[in-house]
C-alpha cells in the first residue's frame, strides 16, 4: 500500500503539472511574427561572418536571442494574449524572467568588454528595445508604423558585432541601412498583399517601397554601394505587390522572402570584402 506521504507527493505532482507543464505545452511562447526570426538572426549571422567571433560579438547574440523569446512569454504574463493564454501565466513569468537575466548579464558582458563604439551602439539598441516593447504593451505593435520600428529594431544588433570586430562606423551604418531598406521593404510587400486580399488600397505599399528603392539608388549615386546588396529583397517585393499571390501561398512567399534576405546577407559579406 503507498503510504500517505507518497500520496501526497504524487497529487503534488500532479498540481504542478497542471500550474505548468500543460499551458506551456497548449500556449506557445515563441514569437507568433515568423518574419521575425530572419530579421534578428540573418543580420547578426551576416555580421559575424564579416567581423569574427569574440567575447563581445557573442555576448551581444545572447542578449539579442534571450531579449527577442523573452517577447511573447512577458506579454503572456502581463495579460496581453488572452484569457487561455492567462492559464500559463505562471510558466511565462518563469520563463520571461529567466530569459531577461539572461539578456541583463549577456548585454552587461559586452558594455564590460566593448569599446566606446560598441557601449554607445549597446545603448541604442537598448533604447529601441524598450520603445518596441512599449508599443507591444500598447497593442500598436501590429500597425504599420510599429511593424516598420520592429524592423529597426529587430536589425540592430548587427551595430555591436561589426563594431566589436572592428568595423568603421561608416561601414558599419551602411550595412545596417542596407538591412532596414531591404526589410521595410519586405514588411512593406506582405502589408501589401494582405491589404489585397481584403481589397483595400495599397498606395502606402507601392509608396513606401518607391522610397526604399529610390534611397538606394541615391546612396549607390553617393558612392556608398553597399546597399546595392538589397537589390534581391527590393525586386521581390516589387513583384510581390506587382502580382499579389492568392492565401494559400502565403507559405511560399514567407519562404521567398527568407531567401532572398539570405541571399543579401551573403552579397553583403561579399561585397564588404571589397
């Protein structure tokens, strides 16, 4: 016969399990934005393939990671995702916590060891990391406008990583730029494709991607070519609101996209050989 304490251990067990093991598994606690992934980690991979890996650049990939799935987990806790959502509040309060000491030691690591480039870059990006969080906590996080500062947002992590390896500032900025055009551009396409779907006017779309495209030509005039690298993203999202795709392809263009932006990445590394 099982005593009363064992009993008592497994009914523990059990309660426990349903505080925590269940929500998580029925709420997801990653990013729900899929376009998201690519914008935080090809910009970082592409730095670090052009500058080394270091103590710094490291320090600055966990934090970015950490900050960037600390996201969703944090809105869960403060209530943002719903009701069935709540039931898993205590997990993401776990998990958000975790995930920030995690970014707080990793970001607190690279100011440490960075130079005054990186400390002043770290500062910017902690900057945009709290004034995209609070447009979340807003819910203007799926606006236009709060799209197109996640992409800034989202991006700038490669801004300490080129700096840590020794990048000029110059350079530095104008890779970055390359990534903003090239993402506002994408975010700008699949706005615009949405905004087809549901018949409503695309003029902003066509408008904003006239902008980016026109930017880097200027920039390319200027004799500052490493944007050119974006031409692959700036072309698909042209023909993207040129042909917007039925629903069922959705699928096809977020992997398109992703394609594309790899593809820039790689241009980028290249062409900053040179």
């Amino acid at each position: 016969m099982p005593s009363t304490t064992t009993i008592g251990t497994v009914l523990q067990a059990r309660q426990l399990q349903s505080e925590t093991g269940t929500p998580q598994r029925a709420v997801s606690m990653k990013p729900k934005e899929h376009g998201a992934y690519a914008i935080v980690t090809l910009p970082m991979v592409a730095a670090l393939a052009m500058s080394g890996m270091g103590i710094v650049s490291l320090a600055v990939v966990v934090a970015s990671l950490a900050g960037f799935f600390a996201h969703e987990p944090l809105l869960i806790a403060l209530g943002h995702r719903g009701q069935r959502a709540q039931r898993a509040a205590t997990w993401a309060r776990y998990r958000a916590t975790s995930l920030i000491l995690l970014c707080v030691g990793a970001g607190t690591t690279a100011m440490w060891f960075g130079s005054a480039a990186v400390q002043v870059s770290l500062a910017g990006c902690l900057l945009l990391a709290i004034v995209s969080f609070a447009l979340s906590i807003a819910r203007f996080h799926r606006t236009l406008g709060g799209q197109l500062l996640g992409v800034v947002s989202l991006s700038v992590p490669c801004l300490p990583i080129l700096l840590a390896g020794g990048v000029s500032w110059q350079r530095t900025l104008l890779i970055w730029i390359a990534w903003i055009l090239g993402f506002l551009s994408t975010t700008l396409a699949v706005r615009g494709v949405i905004a087809a779907q549901k018949r409503q006017s695309r003029s902003v779309h066509w408008l904003g991607i006239g902008i980016t495209t026109v930017s880097m030509i200027v920039l390319a005039f200027a004799g500052a070519w490493l944007p050119l690298a974006t031409v692959p993203m700036i072309v698909a999202s042209w023909l993207l609101l040129w042909q917007p795709p039925s629903a069922k392809h959705l699928r096809r263009v977020g992997w398109t996209l992703v394609s594309t932006t790899l593809l820039t990445g790689i241009l980028l590394v290249i062409c900053n050989h040179f």
